[in-house]
C-alpha cells in the first residue's frame, strides 16, 4: 500500500475540504513532511488516516473515558445556527496496492444539540477500486480486504505515534499474543499454519475411516492411538493456557514490583511521616499532661476568682478593727477582780481614783471591746491565711494555661507538617503498600502452582508422545499382519509424514524468520544508536511470542536498562527490519507514518534514522513540530533528494488549521 | 442496689460540709462585702446559693455558650466531648479576671 491523497472535509481541525498529496515512489521522492506546532492537527492527520482504513475513532493513547469529537467544531457551530441539518464530516483516502489505484471513503453525520451535546453517526464506508470499477460498502467486506494488506494488529507499527512507540517493547501479553498473530500474517507464516492444520484435519478424517473399516487388535490400537492424541492435544492446548495464565501472574507480579518501586521511592518520606506521628503523639501525651493539671488546679481556680473580694473585705476589717492592734493577752475577768478587790496581781493595793486605776480602767474598755469583736479577728485571720494561701496562685495559673496553649500549638504545627506530608503521599497510602505485598505473595504462590502444572504437564506430554511411538510401532506390525484396507493404511500414512513434514518446515521456517529479524533488527540498530548505545548492545533477540529482548556484551538481557529513547530506536530498528523481512529482496510496499517521532531523541540518533530509513521503505510520512524539527534537519533530507511534498499546518482561527502546501527548496 | 433504668440519686449531691475551709471563707467574704456582718451558717448558704445561681448563668450566657445547650426545660447541660475545651475556657476566663482589674 502506497498513500497517494488524504481529503478531508470537516474532520478535526479541518474546516472545510483539504487535502493532501503525499511525495510518491516516481523520481523517488517519497518523503512527505508535514510540519506543525502542538494543537495544529498533526495528530488529527494521523487519527483521520485509521479513521479511513480501519474506522477507528479512538488511538490507543486516548484515555478510555475521553470523548472523542471528529467533527470540525466551527462547522458544527456554524450549522447550528444556520440551519441545523448536520455536518458531514467526510475522509477520503486514495491508496495505490499492487500497482492498482484504490480510494477508501468513511463519513460521519453529525449534530450539535441545544444543550452543547454532540451526536456522530457513521454514515457510510466505501472502497472502491479503479482498475476493475468496483465498489464495496459492506463494512465487514471492507474490513477484511483492508486486512489482507495490513494486518491491523500490527498497524501500530507502521502507523505510529512517535512518543508512544517505545510502548512496542512494553506490550502487554494479551497484546504481545495479538502482535505475535499480526506479525505471522505479515510474514506469511500464518498461511503454513492454516495448510497444517487442514493437514492435521484430513489426517483425523483418515483416522477415524480406517477405525471404522478395521477389525481386531489393529482397530484397538488404532483407537488408543487416536485417544492417546485427542489427549495430547487437551495437553498442549492446557500447556498453552498455562503458559498465558503464567504470563499473565508475571506480568501482574513485575506491575505490583514497578509500584512497590514507586512506594520504596517515597519510604523515606513515609518513614519521616512516621516519626512525625510518633512526636504527635508524645506531643499529645504532655498536652494531656498539661491538661491533667490543670484540671487539678480547679481546686484554687475558684478561690482566685475571689481574690479581688478578699483584698477588699480585708481592707473594710482593718479600717474596722485598727491595723497594729494586737489581740489582747489579758482576759476581761482578771481586770474586773483587780477593780473590785483593789490589789494588783503583785499584791500592791491601788487607790480608787488613783491614776493607776484610770489605766486599769481604760484597758478594761479596750479588753471588753475587743471581746466584742472576737468574730471579725477571726474572720480576718481566715481571710489572711487564704490570701496567703493565694500568693503567686494566679502566675501558677498563667503557667499552667501557657503549658496547654504551647502544647496546642505545637500539635497543631505537626499536625501541618504530616497534613502537608499526607498531601505529598496521598496517592501512597500506606494500606495500598500492605495490600500490594498481601497480592504479591498471592500470585508468587500462584505463580509456582500454575509452573508446578505446567512441568507436570510437559511430563504427561512426554509419556503421551513415547506410548504414541510404541502404539505406531505396533500399528506398523499389525499393518502388516492384517492385510486388510491397505489403501487407507497409506493414506494415513503419508497424511502423518506431511503433517510432520509441515510441522518441521513451519519451525524452520519460523526460526529462519526470526533469526533474520534479529540479524536486521541488530543491523538497524547497530546503523541507529549512538556510539555509547553500540557499546553497550550486542544484539537484538526476537523471542519466540515476538516480542524483544536486548543481549549486552555480556551475553545478558539488558532490555530493562536502557533509555526511552533507545527503546524507541530498538522499536524503530524491529519495524524496518521488519518491512524489510516482509518484503523480501525490495522494500515492503507500505508506508511508514510517523507522528511526532523524534521528541525523545538524541542529535545523532535523529540523524541516523534521517539517513537510514529512507533506504529501507517505500513510503515516509513524518508529522514533525519545528522543535524536533528544524531546517537543518529538514536540509539533511532535501538534500538526499527523498522529499516530495513539505506542507505546514497554520491556525486561521481558533480551532481551525489549514494545510499550505510550500515549496522543498 | 439501684436498678439500671431509675436514677441513682435525686437527692443534692453538694452539700454545705463538702466546702473546704478556703470556700467557707469567700463565702464569708462574699456576704460580708454586701452585708457588713459576718451572717450566720443558713443564712450564709441561702446568700451565696444566690450568688452562685447568677455565677452560673453569666458562665453559660457569656463565657461558655459555645459549649453548652439549653433544653426546653431550661436545664443547661454541657455538649459531651466538651469537657476539657470547658476547663481550658473557665480557666483562660479566671485568668483574665485577674489580669484585668475591674476596679
């Protein structure tokens, strides 16, 4: 398949029609560039060509919930407040196969409602081929003609996008087995396995015929014979699912690593995550320390409150009371019997009147009277004994107040640090990390009862395969005695020698395939990398599902070690090594289309692949931005003489790109 | 022994000899700042239950609000979980009093 027109009509950023006529094999100038900014519809040239061919109206990089429009929106605009008919938004792409021209047609109908909402209906499908003035419109007949020239499981290889085309060497199993089927069909291999299993098929007819037509003990061994190779195959068809369900633990088993990886990454952010919890919580044990006593102090809390009432009452009973006076020591009784007797305690008599008397007099109004006030002296010593009980309580207070708040603060600055921490983590909670490691232990014990199986299998295949030798050993000598049905016996017997022949062919064959895509692919390559990726890759190992593995000068896988960007050079290395072993002695008539290819190069691979892969395909297409590249790069290429056709995708609008063809020179 | 679903005590639970010496003196202190005497026991319990009783109600309406919520009885009851945040108030509250001066 050689592209020859794109046209599109309102798809995407493409307002209106334009088209596109790609550099074609005639003076062999089959380069065609086509250079835009982000956001200028490279991508949508891409999606607009798997749109034509396979229908697709999603790419593998789309994520699976995004709503993808192919409809011009300023078309849709536009009619929406015209007349509200639809758009027709049409691909039209005219592709040359085996030197006959054909064109493939999609279109989609589509509404843009009241309430913004956008309706696409594929209208229609058609290929049509000029030589013979066909026409076909049946989806599935399209689909499967489409096919027999591009397998569409290894359409990515030739339609790639360039960011995303080192995830060749990261497929999935499930995809690796899709790819693995793709490649078979486009090597041919696929056509040897069909003619094998008609084989297997007409040699199980033959079987059953001569178990019907034969008697006696060569009928019996027959029949176990045909038992023991329906068994087999249950094995090996078991053997294979096996191989998938291991595969698939693996592949689950390196995904849970590659997280415990991120997880191991952030460890040391969890374990200071952890640290600042445990200082939370002693934080939050002298709070409640604090707290406790605080509580404790409720006690003289009250009392503090009356401090103001007690200094003031204590001021009204020294103003009553006199503030010198002492209690007095003498008792009242004692003054009256020294009056009434006249006699001092030391015997001396007193004269009634004397001056003597007066004072005796005088202290017994001052003894009476402070007896009278007895109540209120006691008062005020309770009211002393609590104030001096109250000293300094309330800066015992305020410490203890300052205690709690400063704990509170700083709970709540850690606190901010393990917020800010659980932020930075929030995506590493740490019962993912329990549960990662619950599923990892589950599918390595899986993982070593489904290997157990599989050995046992390999076994049970082995003792099937020795009694399927004994029983045609023994048909062989019962052949001979019976006598009977000879013609049959022949048959039977050159169906099994073409089966195993076949058998041994598609193995040789496969081998061979492989062995020169790994001897191009490690060609390609070795012609790609820089000098540094030489010294580090030996050679490209194709496995036997297809998929890559790298050997460095140690004899030892390295795939796992090196950069996106080679792996994106060892992707581009297996894609022409593999037009290259698909077409044989010329180059594989089909295009290499490539979005944004260079993004994740390095100067001299970009250079390298510049050079190389105009050598070894039919048809390049490259949708490139100014950043990867620029004039000089674009000179490396005119020069060469391989471009046809330069065009730059410029915004009018928003939202609208148009496709100015300029000149090469 | 009280059965689970009736009320273990409807009697009061504070009574006058619970009050230590200390509270026994503001309480003198209290009636004697408004009386000028020092007032007799009951006499002196019935004045300062008075004082209490506006205590209380300055407490709930001015200083503990956020903490408390009133039924409609008028039985005030102190939201669970809010105990300590109470402490911390009546305490910062004591604080302040001391701090600023009223007179």
């Amino acid at each position: 398949m050689i592209i020859r027109t794109l046209k599109m009509e309102n798809f995407r950023q493409f307002f209106g029609s334009q088209f596109i006529e790609f550099g074609s094999q005639e003076q062999n100038q089959f380069v065609t560039i086509v250079h835009g900014e982000n956001g200028r519809g490279k991508t949508g040239i891409y999606r607009a060509i798997l749109f034509a061919l396979y229908g697709d109206r999603h790419l593998d990089q789309d994520s699976s919930d995004s709503n993808i429009v192919l409809t011009n929106i300023k078309a849709l605009e536009e009619d929406r407040k015209n007349e509200h008919k639809g758009v027709q938004c049409i691909v039209q792409l005219e592709f040359t196969h085996e030197n006959k021209l054909f064109t493939i047609e999609r279109e989609i109908m589509a509404y843009l409602e009241e309430d913004g909402n956008i309706i696409e209906r594929v209208q229609r499908v058609q290929l049509h081929n000029h030589d013979l003035q066909e026409t076909i419109t049946d989806e599935e007949k399209v689909q499967a003609w489409i096919h027999s020239i591009l397998d569409e499981r290894v359409k990515n290889y030739f339609f790639f996008d360039g960011e995303r085309i080192e995830r060749l060497t990261r497929a999935s199993h499930q995809q690796r087995l899709e790819i693995a089927s793709g490649i078979k069909n486009l090597l041919k291999i696929d056509h040897l396995l069909k003619a094998r299993n008609v084989l297997t098929h007409i040699q199980r007819n033959v079987s059953k015929q001569l178990q019907k037509y034969s008697t006696g003990e060569y009928k019996k061994t027959l029949t176990k014979k045909m038992e023991i190779e329906e068994q087999l195959e249950g094995y090996k068809k078991r053997k294979l699912q096996l191989k998938e369900e291991s595969d698939s633990i693996e592949s689950q088993i390196h995904h849970i690593d590659e997280q415990l990886q991120a997880f191991h990454e952030k460890a040391d952010e969890i374990s200071k995550r952890k640290e600042l919890e445990r200082f939370a919580e002693k934080l939050e044990e002298e709070r409640q320390f604090a707290m406790k006593q605080l509580t404790q102090f409720n006690g003289t809390l009250q009392l503090l409150l009356a401090k103001d009432a007690l200094f003031f009452v204590k001021a009204q009973l020294d103003q009553l009371l006199g503030k010198e006076e002492q209690e007095s020591t003498i008792r009242l009784e004692l003054l009256d019997q020294i009056l009434a007797d006249l006699t001092c305690i030391c015997g001396t008599k007193i004269e009634e009147n004397s001056k003597a008397f007066h004072h005796l007099e005088t202290l017994r109004k001052t003894v009476k009277q402070k007896e009278n006030q007895k109540d209120l002296y006691q008062f005020k010593a309770e009211l002393l004994k609590l104030l001096g009980y109250l000293e300094d309580k309330d800066k015992t207070l305020q410490s203890l107040l300052e205690g709690v708040k400063q704990k509170e603060q700083e709970l709540e600055e850690i606190w901010q640090q393990i917020d800010y921490m659980n932020q930075r983590l929030k995506d590493t909670a740490i019962e993912d990390l329990d549960q990662l490691n619950r599923k990892r232990e589950e599918l390595v014990q899986q993982r070593a009862k489904v290997n157990f199986q599989y050995q046992d299998l390999e076994e049970k295949i082995h003792q099937a395969q020795s009694v399927l030798e004994q029983l045609e050993w023994s048909l062989r000598d019962l052949k001979v005695k019976s006598g009977v049905h000879q013609k049959l016996i022949r048959k039977l017997e050159e169906v099994e020698q073409s089966n195993k022949a076949m058998d041994r062919m598609i193995k040789q064959f496969e081998q061979d395939v492989i062995s020169e895509l790994e001897l191009v692919s490690t060609q390609n390559l070795f012609y790609l990398l820089d000098e540094s990726g030489r010294m580090n890759i030996k050679k490209v190992k194709v496995l036997d599902d297809y998929s890559l593995e790298v050997i460095n000068s140690f004899g030892q896988p390295f795939l796992a070690n090196i950069s996106q960007g080679q792996r994106q050079v060892l992707s581009l290395s297996f894609i022409t090594a593999l037009a290259q072993v698909a077409g044989g002695t010329k180059s594989l008539e089909l295009p290499l289309f490539m979005d944004t290819p260079f993004g994740r190069l390095s100067g001299k691979h970009q250079q390298n692949l510049l050079d190389y892969i105009p050598q070894v395909c039919s048809q390049w297409i490259l949708l490139v931005t100014d950043k990867e590249f620029g004039e000089s790069e674009k000179r490396r290429l005119v020069e060469q003489g391989y471009v046809g056709k330069y065009y730059v995708l410029e915004s009018t609008e928003p939202g609208v790109t148009q496709i100015i063809e300029k000149p090469i020179k | 022994m009280t059965p689970v679903d009736q009320p273990i005590s409807t009697e009061a639970l504070f009574q006058a000899y619970t009050f230590t010496e200390y509270q026994r003196t503001v309480f003198k202190c209290f009636a004697f700042k408004q009386t000028g005497t020092i007032l007799e026991e009951k006499e002196l319990y019935s004045h300062v239950e008075k004082i209490a009783d506006q205590g209380c109600q300055h407490l709930v309406e001015n200083i503990l609000t956020d903490l408390v919520f009133v039924d409609e009885n008028g039985v005030v009851s102190l939201k669970p979980g809010q105990e300590l945040e109470m402490q911390k108030k009546l305490s910062t509250f004591v604080s302040n009093q001391l701090i600023n001066v009223p007179f």
